[in-house]
C-alpha cells in the first residue's frame, strides 16, 4: 500500500524532501479550476516531487462546469496542464465535481442533479481520453450515493473521499482519501492523506 498526499496552492510552499523522506510515496497535484484557470502552484509541485522522488500518478482538475462542453474544455485544459510538466500519458487526470461546484452553477441559473453530474463526468472523461491520457473520479461518500451510479464510477479509475482514519472502505477505489487534517514533515498546517490500493495494471508504483 503506497502512503500518498493530493494537494494544491492553499499548501504554499512545500519542501518535497522533507515530504519524501517523511514516507510519502505519491502527490496528486490539482492542475487547475474552471474552463481556464490552472493552479499557481501545478508546475511547481510537480517538479518538486519528481526530483524528490515523488511519483506524480495522477492529477486532478476541480470543475465549475455549467454544460458539457464547458466540461469538455475543462478536460482539454487539464491534459494542456499535464503536458506542459512533462506527465506521461499513464497519467490519471481526476475530474472533481463537488459541492463548491453544485453551488456556483446554482448562481448561473443550472441546477447540478445526478444526470447533469453523471452527463459532466462523461463529458470530461471521455475527452481525457480522446486526447490519450487515463480519465478518473474523485467524489465522497455523498456525492457516490446521489450524484452518481455504479456504471460511470466503473467506468473510470475511482479516487473515494472517505475520511475514516486510514481504515480501507468498503467501497471499491483504487485511490483512498482517508484524512483532510494529516501533517506531514515540509508542509506547513493540515493536508489531505492519500492511499493507493489498486494493481500495477492502474498505477505503475512500487508496492509498500
């Protein structure tokens, strides 16, 4: 089991050494946010983490989509995103709809229900993959048991927010989010804790 950390600019400055040698095994950086805004900190973390021996598997791009083609240019921004660090296209890019997201397209008049959300995901993903990299999911507990159904959650590579203290859930995930409130050695205030459960067909990484 690979002990992982998936993070974004609110982390500020981050010394990937110190991560690393604290026994973290992967980052999933957050490229970007919205039809074009990519993270102020996206390049530099993930060259950080590459030099510290970090492996980057995935990444992920939280989405403001209102429509499914504005989900569909999310998913191209995201893959710009990745190609401009160098990431391969092994690389999982997580689309991640959530409740920040819901409450902004309630603002611009689009209720965000199930089959909007499921119609977003496939929309994203499926443009991931159209441009050759590995599309997945990023969603809690909640939002698997309202907005979603088991045959788009299989569909892709399934990362589960499920803050229960590192105990693996009875879901299955090949990424686990298990605690918003870890710390870890170079990083200043909480961060999100990772693990990853899933085989080397998914993720090519040294088994822990």
């Amino acid at each position: 089991m690979n002990k992982g950390i998936d993070i974004s600019y609110f982390q500020g400055n981050i010394d990937f050494k110190k991560v690393k040698a604290d026994g973290i095994d992967f980052i999933i950086p957050r490229c970007g946010y919205g039809i074009s805004n990519k993270d102020s900190k996206f390049s530099e973390y993930v060259k950080g983490a590459l030099a510290a021996g970090i492996e980057v598997p995935g990444i992920y791009h939280f989405s403001y989509a209102l429509n499914e083609k504005n989900a569909r240019t999310e998913a191209q921004k995201a893959v710009e995103y990745a190609k401009s660090v160098g990431l391969p296209t092994s690389t999982i890019i997580f689309f991640d709809l959530e409740y920040d997201s819901v409450d902004y397209a309630k603002k611009n008049g689009v209720t965000l229900d199930k089959n909007r959300c499921i119609n977003h995901t496939n929309a994203f993903c499926q443009e991931v993959e159209k441009l050759g990299y590995r599309a997945g999911v990023y969603a809690n507990q909640d939002y698997l048991n309202r907005m979603y159904d088991k045959s788009t959650i299989n569909r892709y590579i399934f990362w589960y927010a499920n803050w229960n203290g590192g105990v693996k859930p009875n879901v299955n995930c090949a990424f686990h989010q298990w605690s918003e409130k870890g710390h870890v050695n170079g990083i200043k205030g909480n961060v999100d804790m990772d693990y990853y459960y899933g085989g080397a067909d998914v993720v090519k990484m040294t088994p822990r």
